[in-house]
C-alpha cells in the first residue's frame, strides 16, 4: 500500500498522530452500535466499570492516595510497589466511556479520583505513593523494580484521554507536571540531566509519545526516544527480563518478560510514526515477524514462561502452562495497531482480530465480575487451583491487578482499532454493525459477526463525482468469500489481503461480503513439540476448546478426535448466553491396566485399543470458565 501524508488530525482515541506523521494510514472514526462486541462492551460499561472504584477502595489504592495527599492515616496498602497504575488504568477506561456516553455517576467518580491524583502530587511533579510513603521520598533508586516511570506512564495515559474526552485540563496539567519533572531529570550524561537511567517495565515511552501529540510539546517525543534508545545498554544489568540486554535496534527475537517487550515495541512504532525512522521501523517489522512465527500460541496469546512472564524459546508453546497473560494481549493489539497504521498491512489487524476474540477476550468472564490473569490452552483433569494471579480459574481481583483495568481500557476504547483512512479512502479492519467514516465518507455496516459471515455495507455519505476506494480486510483464515455490490458480484483481487472497491459512490450502495465460515481443523508447526500429532478446532476468528461441563462420564484427558469425520455447526441460544458450538466425532481411549508402571515397552504397547465413540461439543475459546470448574482443551490428539 502506497504511503502518504495528510494534514488532517487523527480522530480521538488512543493514537491520535500529528498532521506529519509518517504513516501509510491514519485512524479512522467508528461506532460499535450492535451485535458482539457491543454486547461485551456494555457489560463493561455496566458491570466492570462502576465496581472499579469500590474495587480500587477495598484494595486500598485509594487510600494510599489520600495518604500521599495528607488526608487519612495510617499505612501503605498494597503487595507491590506500582499499585497506582490500577487507578491510572481505571481512570483512563472511564474518560473512553464518558467520550462515548453522558454518565453523570461515572464522571463523579472520575472527578473525584482526578482530584484525589491531583493533591497526592508533590510540589515539583513527581507522584508515587509508595516512595512518598514508603521509601521516605527516596527516588530513582530502585528502577529496575520500582516501576516509578510506569506508573508515571500510566497517568500520562490517563490523563491523555481524560482530556481528549472531557477537554477538561486537570489530569493534564498533573501529567505536564511529572512529564517536565522527568524531562528535568533523566537524560545522556553530556546532557546535564543529573540521572542517565531507563525503568524496568517499559511504558513510559509510548505515554510520552501521545502528550507530545497532544501537547505539541517536542520536548516528549525526545524524552521518548531517549528512553526508548538507553534499553539494551546495561542499565540495568543488561538482563533480557526488563528488556536491557540487547539495544532495540540489533534485537532478532522478541524476548524477555512478555508485557514489558510489547510495550517499548509499541513505542518505537509509535517514534518511527512521528519521525520517520527507518531503522526503528524495520526493527518493528522484523521483531512482529519473529514474535508471530515462533512464539505466538493459537489464540494470539503471548508468554510461555510463569517465571519472569517470559516469552520463552522459539516453538516452545506450551499448554497447561502457557502464560499467555491478558495485559500481554492487550499490548500486542496495541503494538500491531501501530504498524497496521504505520505500515498498512493487513496481516497486522489479522493478528488483532484473533487476539481480541480470543487471548485477550477470555480474560473477563461474560458477568464482567471475574478475570483470568494467565489464559491457558489446557485444563487437566483434577487440577487443585485455587484461585490467584496465576490461576487458571476465574478470580474477582488480584494483588497484582493489572489485567482487569487494562481490559476495561481497551474495551472502552475498541472503537478506535477498526477503521483507517488515506488519501484513497476508508479502510476496515475489523467488522462490527456500526459506523465508519472518514473525512470524507461514511458508511454503515451490519453483521452478526463472528457468529456468522455475511458483513453488508451501506454508504451514507460519499462526495459527489469523486471516486474513493472502499478497502475490505480479508481474515487470514478465510479461504472463500464472495462480494456483491447491488446485483453486481464483484470478482477483485485480493492485494496483501485488502479486498480494494473502487468507484464513484452514491448514498445508498451496498456492498454484501460474504466470508465462508466453515469449521476447520487446524494443526501446528512440527517443531511445537507441546501439540505435536494434536489438532485445534477453529470457525472463522475463533478458537474453540473443549470442555468438562459439555462431556460428562468423564475428564478430558482420554479424549481423542477422530479427524476423518465431518465437524458441524449447532447454534445453541441456550448456552454461555447464546454461542456457536462445532460438534465433532471421537473416542474416549481404553488405555490397558500396566500396573505400577505406566511406560511399556514401545515395541510390545501394540495398537491402541477402539475406545467408546463420544460426541465433542467445542465451544468458543473467549467464553470458557464460564461455569463450574473443570478440565479444559484447545489442542486435541488424534487417532
């Protein structure tokens, strides 16, 4: 796709990019008014938003607030250091709902909150309630695991939509104050900046990009880059964990804890947008490429390791304990936003729409009450969790609770990753029933998407005797489609997955595609060892999974698919709120007594006898747990 430049300011959301920008495409405006995605987001409009302040009270983020402010007693509360993030997060996903919606209790509380953050600051900029209260106003002295710039990340980010959604300057001007106070702070030693320094957790570099863009303030942006350049020089002692063992720019793999690597990647994308930099572009693009191939599971989760939430080694994916946390779903949606704009390429939304339905959104349960930090592909029979941040059964906060804002944020905010537009036309990205426009067109679209394939567009507004392009993204996964323009079937190439409509529009055309969703099985690249010999089950965007709730008479561990049998489609209205189900055929195995040791001899095993024939019923990845506890599975043996 050709790349250009326009003058014009990117609609509010969370990437607004300058007139200069250099990307191939810009944010489009958007609505979700319907259907999927609508529906789990007013659950967290209704549900998960307003239980945030009571949950962010009774964990005691508030208080410590109130403590830095000087207007309650007693001690610090909270297992960790960063615990203002939480309210950061919070208050970032309610400025998105209020840009959407007049909430007069909603915006109440994030007045209150706001003023809350305002009076903790100290006089000079700097804010953080575990070193104001806990470490006597000691500062910077522990970066690698005080995590004082992330949280300072976090509130610009905050503070960012909180004005962009309000136009109101008070977060704002808390967020210049701290942001001047760094930019007075750290920098190369030649700089006269007293600290030469770089946090642990990444996250600060991005949120510095967006009050650049929303400021103007050059100052940012260059603070930005200095952070983002001082990662991978041994700051911290040069460990890949805090992503400090190898500069950006010479990186082959992406590596270390899982979040912290999505999120400085993020960040060049976002420098490369607004400079031009080739070499940070390139970085970006070759690093998504390592990152899909090798350590990307199925569902776009991301993160093989419990220990240190790393990534792991290239093809190790493993089941039961992949990690595949949802705050690191939710940074790779934001990092490949970034290059789908900066690029416009579409295998970078593909990855976005199987992250979103599957990885990230599995991470809240359809009540909107209870998360999973860590989203596995495999439950065993038995398993004993008990709840916990790395637990695989649903818990209704964490002591670490990063993930359940972090989810409400992008659901507030997911309206802003599905349209782009140039100076061609309008691109989408991802399909809702819903609205998108660009500067010059609108056009409305209706869907009962994922659930069923057919999209139909409608142009409401078109610019008259001015041709424009109409760019469909076509899934990844789709291998036919058919689209139609009022009786009129069109036969147009697909070019690096845009399906690209031209022509002269007139209020009123629509455009029908039509994307075959047939059920498929779907197997893994041999060097996986976790799932090799195993098959996945997959219908359009979603994975799906078996589980002990749809199989009774026993767990899942005996269960084996048997391939050379059709799957079929059974809607089910009655079932986890309405789903889709694939029915498919298989066996329970008979696996022979061998007393007290379960390893034969593999030339006396023999064959495996014919085990009892069972119906499987695989329902969506993204609304398991959703029920009693039981065993669970993505991958699944065969014969």
């Amino acid at each position: 796709m050709p790349r250009t430049r326009s003058a014009l300011p990117s609609p509010v959301g969370p990437v607004r990019l300058t007139p200069d920008a250099r990307t191939a495409l810009r944010p489009a405006a958007a609505t979700i008014g319907a259907g999927f995605w609508h529906e789990r987001r007013t659950t967290n409009a209704r549900v998960s938003l307003p239980q945030g302040p009571d949950l962010l009270e009774s964990a005691g983020n508030l208080h410590n607030l109130r403590l830095a402010a000087g207007t309650a007693e007693g001690g610090f509360r909270g297992a960790y250091p960063f615990v203002d993030t939480d309210v950061y997060k919070w208050l970032e996903a309610a400025s998105w709902q209020l840009a959407q919606e007049d909430d007069e209790a909603l915006a109440a509380e994030v007045d209150r909150i706001v003023a809350l953050v305002a009076a903790a600051q100290q006089p000079d900029g700097y804010l953080n309630t575990w070193f104001q209260l806990v470490k006597g106003g000691e500062r910077y002295q522990d970066l690698r695991w005080g995590h004082e710039l992330y949280c300072a990340g976090h509130l610009i980010q905050a503070a960012v939509a909180h004005h962009r959604a309000t136009g109101r300057p008070e977060l704002l001007d808390v967020a210049r104050r701290f942001a001047d106070h760094l930019d007075s702070v750290f920098g190369l030693p030649d700089s006269g900046r007293p600290l030469d320094g770089i946090d642990g957790h990444p996250e600060i570099e991005t949120a510095l990009v967006e009050l650049y863009r929303e400021t103007g303030e050059r100052r940012y942006l260059d603070l930005a880059g200095y952070f983002v350049d001082r990662h991978g020089h041994g700051l911290l002692g040069g460990e890949a964990y805090c992503q400090d063992r190898v500069p950006l720019r010479e990186a082959t793999n992406v590596e270390g804890h899982a979040v912290r690597q999505l999120y400085l990647l993020a960040a060049a994308a976002d420098l490369a947008a607004e400079t031009g930099e080739a070499e940070l572009r390139s970085a970006g693009e070759r690093l998504w490429q390592a990152m899909t191939t090798t350590k990307t599971h199925l569902t776009g989760g991301l993160g093989a390791h419990h220990d240190k939430e790393d990534f792991g080694d290239p093809y190790e994916l493993p089941n039961e304990r992949a990690y595949c946390e949802t705050c690191a779903a939710i940074a790779s949606v934001q990092w490949s936003w970034r290059l789908a704009l900066l690029t416009g390429e579409s295998r970078y939304s593909d990855l976005i729409e199987r992250t979103l339905f599957n990885g990230f959104l599995a991470g809240v349960s359809l009540d909107g009450e209870r998360w999973l930090y860590v989203n596995p592909l495999q439950v065993r029979d038995g398993h004993t969790d008990t709840g916990g941040d790395q637990s695989a059964r649903r818990t209704r906060w964490f002591r670490c609770a990063c993930c359940p804002p972090n989810v409400m944020r992008l659901l507030a905010s997911l309206q802003h990753y599905l349209a782009s537009s140039d100076e061609q036309g309008l691109q989408i990205h991802q399909f809702v029933t819903g609205t998108y426009e660009s500067d010059r067109v609108r056009v409305r679209a209706e869907t009962d998407y994922p659930w069923h394939g057919t999209i139909a567009f409608t142009v409401e507004e078109t610019p008259a005797d001015s041709p424009w392009t109409l760019s469909l993204r076509i899934p990844q996964w789709c291998r036919e489609f058919r689209v139609r323009c009022g009786e009129e079937t069109y036969d147009s190439p697909v070019d690096d997955g845009w399906l690209r409509l031209s022509r002269t529009w007139t209020p009123g055309d629509r455009v029908v595609l039509e994307l075959v969703m047939e059920p498929r099985l779907t197997a893994a690249d041999p060097r996986v060892d976790a799932v090799r010999g195993c098959v996945a089950i997959e219908r359009g965007p979603l994975v799906h999974c078996l589980e002990q709730a749809d199989h009774p008479g026993g767990g899942l561990d005996d269960i084996v698919l048997d391939p050379s049998r059709p799957l079929a489609v059974k809607h089910r209205p009655d079932l986890l709120g309405g789903v889709t189900t694939v029915v498919a055929a298989g066996r329970r195995r008979r696996v022979p007594d061998r007393g007290w040791w379960p390893y034969p001899s593999a030339t006396d095993a023999g064959p495996e006898p014919d085990g009892e024939p069972v119906e499987l019923t695989a329902v969506p990845y993204p609304v398991w747990a959703n029920r009693e506890d039981g065993s669970m599975r993505v991958w699944l043996p065969t014969s």
